[in-house]
C-alpha cells in the first residue's frame, strides 16, 4: 500500500504496540503507532490533522522518527467512550452479537497477562450506560453477549452486577459468556450466573505447582477452584477451564500433575491446553532472560525453552493432554471437494475448489475476473498447465498435482510450491497430490522435499501452529489422494509415513 501510494499515512495500534516490541512500528512503512488505550489519542490525532498541525508531542502517540511518546493518562470514566452500537456504528442485529466491555483493568497482576501493565487502577462503566447498551439488545434481537471485562468477578458487588444482568435480560433473550476467576464462586453467585443467562465461562488454573505459581504472580487455592467449578457445573453453565505449558519453574513432573488433577477431578465441560507466550509489554517479556526464557521472536511469541522444559517436552506434554483427555486440540477438518464460491475460501473444508471462469461486476461497473482457487498441473504432461497469474489468485489456494511418479517429479512438483508462496508469503496453500498408478512412489523423501519447500516461506498461521502436537499443521497442508479400492493392498508401513506427513483423502 505506501509503495502505491506513498503519501499515505498508516497508523498502528493494539496490544502489541508497546515500547519494548518495537520491530512492529519501526517498520518502513509505519508512520504513526499508539500505545496504550487509544480513543483520546485517536481523537487529538485527527484534531491535529484537520487543523495541519504536527502530530508531535501527542500523549500516546509515535511518530516515525521520533522518541517514545509521554504516557496516555488512563479514561477514569467509561461513560466518556460512546458506544458503536448505540451510536449506530454497528449493528448488533446482524451477528445477532455483541461485545460489552463494562470495566478496564485488573487487580491481578499476573505477569503473563499484559493488562495490569496497561491499567494502574480498575474503571467501570455506570450501571445507567450498561442498562442502555442490554436495552439496546434488546430491541436488536442480540443472542449472545459476550462481556469483555479481563475477570468479571474482580468487582466490589458482583452479587448486584450480575442482578443487573438478568433485570437487562428479562426475557433471557440473550446469554452472556465470560472470563472469571472460579476461586471467587459460591452457590449464590452461581445461581446468579444462571439466572442472568450465563451458559460458558472461562477459568484459568494455567497451573498446579506452588513455584510456577509464584513465578506467574497467581496463587490458586484448588479448593477454592474445584469449589467454584463445581457450583457452575451444577447450575448448569459450561466452563471452560485453561492450562498453560512452560509457564517458568513448571517441570514436565508439575505438568503431568496438573494433568491428572484436572482428569481425576474433572472441573471443566471443555479444556484448553495452549502455550505460554512471552507478550509485549508484560512482566514476563522484561524479565525474560533473568527467568531463562528463550521465546519466538515474533507473534504468537512461545517460549521454546525454560531451565526446566526443552522444546520437546512442550510437543511431549502436549500429546498427552491429547491422550489422556481422549481430543485433538485444532485437528485437522475433513477434505472436502465442493464448489468454491466467488468470495473466496475462509477454511480448510472448502480446500479443494472448481475454478471458476464468470465475471462480476464492482460497484464502480468494472467487470472483474472471480479470483482463481485452484491449478491443476499434470506434471507428466509434454507441456505442463502453468499457474494463474497472481493477481488473480485466492488468498486460500489450493495446487492440484498429478504424476505417474512423484520421485521423478519432485523437483518440479517443489519449484511450483515455492512460486506461488514467493508471489504470495500468506497464502493458505493446499497441495493435493494425485499419484496415478502405484500410489507408493510417493514417498516419505517427496512428502519431506515438499513440505520444506512449503515452509521456505512462514506466515502468521505457522508460527501460531508451530507448537501443535501435530507439528506439521500451519498455513500449507499436503493432501494425498488414493483410492478407497486399493486401501487393504497397500502397506501399512508405507501408509503410516504417508500419515506423518500428509492428510490422506480417500477416494471413491
């Protein structure tokens, strides 16, 4: 965009605009970054604008070239903040949704959190302005509230709170899902939930061990968990309960306890085991190397090393949790072959696509190709199908290749992947491979030559999946295609390789 058109001004914002991750805003492109809470800063930089003034000396606000900006001083009153629903600016009614945030900041000082580093102290919204925006959902047939405040029960009468929920909530048109801390349930409070329409929570245990505990800045009494849990559970609300991997002084034994805590005792409707990230701005990120913590350079930021967990007790305890609790965390969705419509791929299940040939009209009237989902290369053929200029590619791209033998082809078959990610690095690429004959000249050495083709080029999806138990999951994804026919005659060792590497679609 500013090599287009280089007069353009582009500003970032969010969590990750913190002065201590600052390759995301000292990027060439970048003009402007906001850190910290932005709706002030937001409105004295389109003031300064309008009126040609410099943006310099904006609390809050970088400016390329410059030093890092004085502090934002924190908005004391929510009320100040106009919502987008009530002003129109969103429509609750057409995701039947809405988002709620009726308190910032956090009287926990969890050091992997960033939020206690953002907030110096804990702001609400009037119990005035949260009946207007529970009003206003009313009227727009919301379904489903979801309360952004970083732990609901932090509030002085969460009792009085959640009763203003429900009186919001009269005909329990609506359910309401949160964050929470299950140490702080009872009975009553639970009964509250369910009365208010709460139907999912989210509890953090992160862990059992005393020193991760201390290290992460959050004692967990697990009476008081499994008495808070239970009590939701019983009132008939999910919950959803979470565990961190290599949170420091965790051990591969202090793990496998919380492992077995969590399947004897059973506290949750859904678990989530996922890994710690080193996030900008919190305590964590500035304590790093003090802690021993080697993480991931950029986003979603793992820690691939502590003193007392390696890289592969991560993938290790990972593939537990998958075993002992009997699920597959993010597993892979079934192939699917269908139609793929104009506006493009959003997942896996549509992967495999017919390209199709119409033309669509914009708004200004110019006619458009539809972008292309798919190629179809014959790689034995004399003069082979070349891809589809890249301009006219989907974002989810699916390369479908055929060869009599892979081994011969391989070369070939790796040189296509690499155009399409090096005309486009964040492309979600599919590979379908379609032997012809005997399917076992596919071998573990082609799967291996594309898959390292595949990742000369990471996106965000790769990191993110990096530490999946199945670790080849991210952004690119191999997809061999057999017949259902020939499954008993092939062998099973061949089959299992096949299966290290590569989804295998059966066909008919």
């Amino acid at each position: 965009m500013k090599a287009a058109q280089p007069e353009l001004r582009i500003l970032l914002g969010g969590p990750e605009i913190t002065s201590d991750n600052s390759w995301v805003y000292e990027h060439a492109a970048i003009d402007l970054a906001v850190l910290g809470e932005g709706e002030q800063t937001f409105v004295d930089l389109l003031a300064a604008l309008c009126a040609g003034r410099s943006t310099e000396g904006i609390p809050g606000l970088w400016n390329r070239g410059g030093s890092m900006p004085l502090p934002r001083t924190e908005l004391s009153d929510l009320d100040l903040i106009s919502s987008p629903y009530l002003e129109g600016i969103l429509d609750a009614a057409e995701e039947h949704a809405m988002l709620m945030e009726t308190s910032r900041g956090c009287r926990y000082r969890c050091n992997f959190c960033y939020y206690p580093k953002s907030y110096n102290s804990i702001h609400r919204m009037s119990a005035g302005q949260i009946e207007a925006s529970l009003r206003h959902a009313c009227q727009r047939g919301v379904k489903e509230i979801y309360l952004l405040d970083p732990t609901l029960n932090q509030r002085p009468n969460f009792a009085g709170f959640l009763r203003l929920l429900a009186q919001g909530n009269p005909d329990r048109q609506f359910t309401y899902s949160a964050e929470l801390r299950a140490e702080g349930i009872c009975a009553e409070t639970a009964q509250l939930l369910r009365e208010a329409n709460f139907q999912e929570v989210e509890v953090g245990l992160q862990s059992v061990d005393p020193e991760a505990q201390k290290l992460m800045g959050r004692h967990i009494s697990l009476e008081a968990f499994e008495r808070g849990t239970k009590a939701m559970l019983d009132e008939g609300i999910r919950v959803r309960v979470d565990l961190i991997l290599g949170l420091p002084g965790d051990t591969v034994d202090s793990v496998r306890r919380g492992l077995e805590y969590l399947d004897r005792v059973r506290p949750f409707t859904e678990l989530q085991v996922f890994n710690l990230s080193i996030l900008p701005g919190t305590a964590f990120r500035q304590t790093a190397s003090d802690l021993g913590l080697e993480y991931q350079p950029r986003p979603p930021y793992y820690v691939l090393k502590t003193p007392t967990l390696d890289l592969e007790d991560l993938y290790g305890l990972m593939e537990e949790a998958q075993d002992v609790f009997e699920i597959v965390f993010d597993a892979w969705p079934e192939v699917k072959e269908g139609i793929a419509e104009e506006k493009g791929i959003g997942d896996w299940g549509l992967g495999i696509g017919v390209v199709k040939d119409s033309r669509r009209v914009t708004a200004a009237g110019t006619r458009m190709t539809s972008l292309q989902h798919q190629c179809r290369v014959d790689l034995d053929a004399p003069v082979q199908t070349a891809l589809p200029a890249a301009r006219g590619r989907s974002l989810a791209f699916t390369l479908w290749l055929k060869s009599a033998d892979f081994r011969l082809r391989a070369a070939e078959a790796a040189e296509l992947v690499r155009q399409v990610l090096v005309d486009n690095p964040h492309t979600t690429l599919q590979v379908i491979l379609e032997p012809v004959g005997d399917p076992r000249h596919l071998t573990a050495e082609v799967l291996e030559a594309l898959l390292a083709a595949s990742h000369e080029s990471l996106s965000y999806l790769d990191w993110f999946y990096s530490l999946h138990p199945i670790r080849l999951l991210g952004a690119k994804r191999l997809v061999v295609l057999l017949p259902v026919a020939r499954e008993e005659l092939l062998d099973a060792a061949w089959l299992d390789e096949v299966e290290d590497r590569a989804t295998i679609d059966w066909a008919e």
